[in-house]
C-alpha cells in the first residue's frame, strides 16, 4: 500500500478470502480519492470520484472473466511466491501496478476484484498536479502495450475484452468528445448530437451509482474534458 492510503477497518479481511483458490495471484479492491479541502481539490474530487466508481463497476465485470486491466496500485494484496517468482514488481515503466497486472494474467494466474476491500488515498489537490498523475497512468499504459506486444495474446481475455475495446474507445471518444465542443459552432447537428448522447449515457450511470452526483455535473464533466486532454497529450508523448 502506498503511505497515502487508509484502509478500512474490513479490509485485510475481505482482501485476503480470494486467495483461498491457490490460482488467485493478486486480490484487488475499491480505492477512491480523499476530499481535499481547497477549491481546485474539491473540483477533482467531485468529478474523479464518479470515474472511479465507475470504474469499479467495470473492474467487477473484468473480474469475472478473469481480464482486470489494472490492480489498484495505492492498495493491493499478492501472493508471495507469485512476487517470488516475478523477482518483486517489474521496472522500466511509470506504472508497476499495471505492469504486474499484466504479467500475473499472461502467467496464467487469476486476479479477483473485492468490492468490500475498501480505501480512501490522497490524490492531487491541484490541477498542475493532477495532471502530472493523470498523465503519468496513462503514459504507462502506453509503455506497458510496448513492452509486453505479443506477450499480451497468452491472455486473451485480457487482451481482446478489456484492453482492446478500452483502448480503442479512449482514444476514439477523447477526440470526438473534444472535437465536439468546437464543432458546435462549425457542425451544429454533429455537437449537439454527440453531447446529447454522452449525456443521455452519463445519466445512467449516475442513477446506477447514485443520482446524487447530478448535482456535480459540472465537475463531472470538467474531468471529462481534463482527463481527454491527458490521454491524448499522453498517447502522443
């Protein structure tokens, strides 16, 4: 765990159950950020948190077919003789957890999501700074797609049903989702469709994870448009 992070008071109890089936390598949970106290931070935290927990919901789903895309790096339990074997957490990427991940599904191994493992860790509190750890993640994924390339195909589910649609979706919908703004003023009928759209979509999921996060669209939707910029500026660097 890193030193940021706080545990809750059931958490070693519900990390350590998925480890009773001797495949299980990694045991990951739900990690959501601290609200900060200053007016930048409580942006971040209104609109990062909905992601999340969205997150979350998505991450539950990969856990079923054994395709987590990524542990959660602030907090995370592992089998010894698995890190044994590894040599500890691999180097050469800004994103270790992801590259582990990535590494114990290729092995073969199983990776089970606990949505009762619950912690709360200390995000940026600044945009300046969040965009330093936005960015950073997803530099990572990109290096993390270069060093393991066909390594990748020894797990197929991760490959072909979390990271290629996740992939392949980011990169289109951060373009889009931005082209969109400007394109309201030079194709009216293209914006206002694509907005509505994403709307209609975000709706959703904000009555799935609780309704109360209409009253943060404002910030849910300034991350939207921060988190884009991060990717693409990332998937170019």
């Amino acid at each position: 765990m890193d030193a940021d992070t706080f545990l809750s008071k059931n958490y070693i109890e519900e990390i350590l159950k998925p480890f009773a089936d001797e495949k299980t390598a990694i045991s990951t949970g739900i990690s959501t950020p601290v609200k900060s106290p200053n007016f930048q931070g409580e942006i971040l935290y209104y609109g990062s948190i909905f992601q999340y927990l969205f997150f979350c919901f998505r991450k539950q789903a990969q856990s079923y077919r054994n395709a987590v895309s990524v542990v959660c790096g602030d907090s995370a339990a592992y089998r010894t003789s698995f890190l044994k074997k590894m040599n500890g957490f691999p180097q050469g990427t800004v994103t270790e957890d992801m590259d582990i991940t990535w590494k114990a599904l290729e092995e073969g191994n199983k990776i089970i999501f606990c949505k009762k493992a619950k912690a709360d860790s200390q995000d940026a509190s600044t945009f300046k700074g969040s965009w330093k750890q936005i960015t950073r993640w997803y530099r990572g994924g990109f290096q993390c797609l270069v060093i393991h390339n066909k390594e990748l195909l020894k797990a197929k589910p991760l490959f072909f049903t979390s990271l290629l649609p996740t992939y392949v979706d980011s990169i289109f919908y951060s373009f889009f989702f931005l082209m969109a703004i400007p394109s309201l003023y030079f194709f009216p009928a293209f914006g206002k469709g694509f907005l509505v759209a994403d709307f209609i979509f975000t709706s959703v999921a904000i009555v799935y994870i609780d309704w109360k996060f209409f009253f943060h669209l404002v910030e849910i939707y300034f991350i939207k448009v921060f988190w884009s910029l991060a990717y693409l500026f990332a998937l170019i660097k």
